[in-house]
C-alpha cells in the first residue's frame, strides 16, 4: 500500500522523491518549503537541550582499508586530511571505506548543533527536513538554520497532544 522513501539528511525532497526546487536562500527558505518558526514562549521552562558538537572542528574524515595484494593499511579520506577524524573500523575494499568516510563526514558537517524543544501544544504540521527558525533563546541559537530530524507527536489520555523536535543544523 505504502512506499518507505530512504532519504539523505539535509537534502529536502518531495513525496515523489524529486528534489525540492532551490537551495537555502537569504531569506531563509529552501526553495518554496517556508520555513516555520517557533518561539520560546511555545516550549515549557523544562526539556529544551541545546548542545553544540566538537565535531564541527574536523576538516574530514579517514577510513582505513586493508589491501590484500600487499597486505598494507591504506587510507582514505573524506573532506581535508590535515584535522580528520580517523574511523575505527578497517574496510574490507576502498568503496566500502569511502562510502564509510563520506557518510561520517555528512554527519559531522551536519551536526555542528542540535536542538531537542519539547513544544507545549501539538504541531502536527512539522515533519522531518522541514526548516525551522527559533526566537526567544540566545543569539547563537537564534542564528543558526535549523532542520527537523525527528518530531515526535504524541497523545494524552484526555484529548491534549504534545510534540518534542529534534531539530540540527544545515
């Protein structure tokens, strides 16, 4: 009945899987998708969590291979090697390690900060990729462009509803 659509993080696109038309503009959209804000008079006192991510100061990221031929360790490397985060595991061939690197690197660009706000009432109309600006916290915070990775809507017992976004930067 349904279609499961596997999707990479910050690359907006539409049910039919085409990509959305634009890029992040001055005006703080993505294309046509407006952005929604949301204000810290929405969110309860407790459960906001900010947390900016060391991550954000690699230049890249390697990923070791063992090469059978010449039974060495070769390198290979996603981004700039000169500040790489090195990735534990050893591939078994050099696509596998590249393919390795470059989704750490994804990551690592994208996580420069995340952003958890519990909002007080339900906002069914926020989904993941959807971008999000904030006012009412600090300017740091304020500043950032910020995409929903997951939002969790949920139910009470009485009729109220509650959502919590889990929201990173572009």
């Amino acid at each position: 009945l349904g279609r499961q659509i596997a999707l990479e993080m910050g690359r907006p696109r539409r049910r039919c899987g085409r990509a959305l038309p634009g890029e992040w503009r001055s005006d703080g959209r993505f294309g046509r998708l407006p952005p929604e804000t949301i204000a810290r008079a929405a969110c309860p006192p407790l459960g906001i969590d900010y947390e900016r991510s060391e991550r954000a100061t690699y230049t890249g990221v390697e990923a070791q291979r063992h090469d059978k031929a010449t039974a060495q360790r070769q390198t290979v490397v996603a981004g700039s090697d000169s500040n790489a985060k090195r990735l534990k595991k050893i591939y078994a061939s050099e696509s596998a390690a590249l393919q390795a690197a470059e989704a750490e690197w994804g990551r690592t660009r994208r996580a420069g900060a995340k952003l958890t706000l519990p909002l007080s009432w339900g906002r069914p109309d926020i989904f993941p990729e959807k971008p999000i600006t904030v006012t009412g916290f600090k300017p740091e915070i304020n500043a950032e462009k910020w995409i929903v990775v997951s939002a969790r809507h949920q139910m009470d017992g009485t009729g109220g509803s509650t959502t919590t976004l889990n929201l990173e930067t572009v």
